[in-house]
C-alpha cells in the first residue's frame, strides 16, 4: 500500500503538460488575447486525467479525495467524516471522531449502503437535487 508521502509528487502540475496562459496584449488567430478553446481543452485535459487518478490513489489509501458529500445514515446515524489527517472515518454522534472501522459501500454513481444496518442512503447532494427535480416537475 502506497504512503501519504508518496502522492506528494503527482500533487505538483506537469509543467510540460501545460501551455502558459495568454500574454496580456498577446493575440490568436481571431485578433483577442483569448487562446482558443481547443488549445483550453488540449491543456486541460492531461490535468483532469492526473485528478481523476490522484482521486482514485487517495480513495485506495483511504483518504478523502473530496470526490462527493460526506454520508450519513438516515436509520441508524452511522456518519462518515475526516479525521484530520485526512482519512475518511466512520463515526456515531456519541464517538465523534472514533472511527468505527466501516465503510458504506457504494451501490451506484449516488447511492451507497450502510455498513451498519444495510440502509441505502443517497448522497446528499444528489437527494438534494432530485427532490429540487420532484419539486418542479409538481408545478407543471
């Protein structure tokens, strides 16, 4: 298993990957000081590809990787939350900061099970939304 440590250099930017900005007073091709947005997309792209897989090395040791809303258990209060190394832990209200050792499982891109009582809880920005969606589609 990987260390804390080892993430630190896939933390710093490739700097071959990226194009520097535009000069202030520097023009494209259509006369802006804007670069075009292929050339945005084109050095882009090798840094998402980077996040996504720093997102999945952090996920593997662990770590919050900040991907989606911490959860909570609507049933049973299991929680999870960071402790302050950065590790995602799973607590009760009565033992915060005590991790209980389990992990909600994920069952789709928004829903996961509780570990504890085996609830489907949905993320909570997804459940945000989707109630946002009933709320619109009653006013029709």
């Amino acid at each position: 298993m990987e260390s804390v440590q080892e993430l630190d250099p896939l933390l710093r930017l490739d700097r071959e990957q990226m194009s520097p900005p535009a000069r202030a007073g520097s023009r494209n091709k259509s006369g802006s000081g804007v670069p075009p947005l292929d050339s945005l997309c084109a050095a882009i792209k090798p840094l998402a590809r980077q996040l996504v897989a720093l997102q999945k090395r952090a996920n593997a040791l662990g770590l919050f990787a900040n991907d989606r809303e911490l959860l909570e258990c609507p049933q049973c209060g299991l929680a999870e939350d960071v402790a302050h190394d950065g590790l995602l832990i799973t607590c009760r209200e009565s033992a915060i900061a005590q991790d209980t050792g389990l992990r909600f499982a994920k069952e789709t891109d928004q829903t996961f099970r509780c570990p504890s009582c085996g609830t489907l809880v949905t993320e909570p920005l997804a459940a945000e939304l989707e109630k946002a969606r009933k709320q619109l589609e009653k006013r029709k």
